[in-house]
C-alpha cells in the first residue's frame, strides 16, 4: 500500500483540474438543461423534457429578424475579415524590415486589447459625427474591428512558417505572379483564410457590446437575449441561448479543424 500523503499529492491535480471544469462549464450546463424543461420555473428537479421552448423561441417573429441579422453581419464579417485579413498578412511577411512589421501587428492586434464598450461608444460618436444613422452598415464595420485582429493573428501564424521557396518555383518555371498565388499559394493556405474567417463568424455571432451601440432599432441575437431577459428568464430564452452555443462551437471547431489541416 502507497503513503496516502503520496496518493493525495498526486490526486490534487487532478481535483483542481476538475473543480475548473466545473466552474468553467456548470452554468453551460444548467443553461442547455433547463432549455429542455417542461416547466416554465427554472428550478430543480426538472418535471420532464420538452422541445416546445425551442419551438416558441423560433417562431417568436422578433427572433427570426435577429436571427438573419446576426447570419447577416456573420457572413459580412468572415468574408470582409478572410479577405482583408489575408491580405494584410501577406504584406506583413512580405515586409523586410522586422522592426516595422512588429509595429505594425502590433497595431492591428491593438482592437482586441482595447475594451469593447470603448470601441463601441467610439464608433457610436465617430458615426454620428459624420452623420450616419445607427444600423447594421455600422455594426457590421464594429464587426469587423473587433474580429480582424484575430484573423490577422492566425493568417500571420500561418504565413510565418509558409515555404515561399515553392512560389520562387513557379516563377522560374515562368508563373505569373497572378497565376502562382492561384495555383500555389492560394491552394495551400486556403484552409487557414476558411479557418480565421469562420472564427471572425463565431465572434460576430456572440459579439453584443458593440452591436448594442452602433445598430440602433435594429436587432441581433446577443441584443434580443438582453431585452428578452430584462423581463426575466423563461427556458424559451435558455432555447435561444443554446442555439447560439451550439453554432459558436460548430464554427469554432470547425475554424480548428481547418488550422490543424493546414499544418498535417
């Protein structure tokens, strides 16, 4: 028999890890369990399962307009952000001075370090000091402020390890550099610019403060939830809830599947 000491010290880790799994994903839970409720009290034990929240939630007319609004602004984002972002990365690795090309991911990595009731209070004045109406042109350009950063980050993680030695190839073998960027570049990173821009769509769905701010009547998902809630919690809210999680995680696991492909 081992010193209990000794099998103590070793489970420690292990208990702490779990009591952080549990911290960390235990409201996850009640939030999707209680979306299953027959009751409409969120409260323990559950009397039996039903789909009828999720039922009541898609087919509250207010939920459909902030569903395609936030499909609207997500698809607006990974395409604007893919495109952009991959485009600035490029120009980064193509930069031969270091110094300049720290300080410039640096600027551009600066909207995810800044808070985003700052980015979406700037945008709000910036917006009416030119005289633009709140709406979903302003939001969805919050959007994108908020989610190129992180593609810029991937891309550029991407890029930093590319062999450009293969496009040094298809120029000498008479290429044009249009026609190399099709035929080798393009093929080889295409699953890294699919992967952050289905990342800058999980972020735009979830995105709220910035959308709050700068879409004026109009709503999104993350802006209905909040005005559904200040009247209390129902499990139909729980329903719309879940719904967002399950395609935040669809999105982000696809944007990983992607990036690990990239690299095998």
């Amino acid at each position: 028999m081992g010193d209990p000491v000794v099998k103590l010290s070793r489970g420690l880790p292990f208990l702490f890890l779990a009591l952080v799994l549990v911290y960390l994903y235990a409201p996850v839970v009640v939030i999707v369990l209680f979306s299953f409720t027959t009751s409409p009290r969120l409260s323990m034990p559950i009397e039996g399962l039903t789909l009828d929240w999720y039922a009541n939630a898609l087919s509250n007319p207010l939920m459909s307009a902030a569903l395609a609004n936030s499909l609207i602004l997500a698809a607006v984002s990974a395409v604007l952000c893919g495109i952009v972002g991959a485009a600035f990365a490029f120009g980064l690795v193509a930069l031969k001075r270091p110094g300049l090309r720290a300080a410039l991911l640096g600027a551009s990595l600066l909207p995810a370090i800044v808070p985003l009731l700052v980015i979406g209070i700037s945008l709000a004045v910036f917006f009416r000091a030119l005289g633009f109406p709140q709406g979903m042109l302003n939001a969805a350009i919050g959007h994108i402020l908020v989610s190129l950063p992180f593609v810029v980050l991937t891309m550029n993680a991407r890029l930093e390890t590319f062999d450009f030695s293969t496009l040094e190839a298809a120029r000498d073998l008479g290429a044009t550099p249009l026609r190399a960027f099709r035929d080798v570049t393009l093929p080889l990173v295409r699953p890294s610019i699919i992967g952050a821009a289905l990342l800058a769509a999980a972020l735009s769905l979830d995105e709220f403060v910035v959308t709050w701010f700068n879409i004026g009547n109009q709503l999104s998902v993350p802006v209905l939830v909040w005005g559904l809630m200040r009247r209390g919690v129902d499990p139909s809210i729980n329903a719309i809830a879940t719904i967002l999680l399950t395609a935040l995680v669809c999105l982000v696991v696809a944007s990983n599947l992607l990036n690990r492909k990239k690299t095998s």
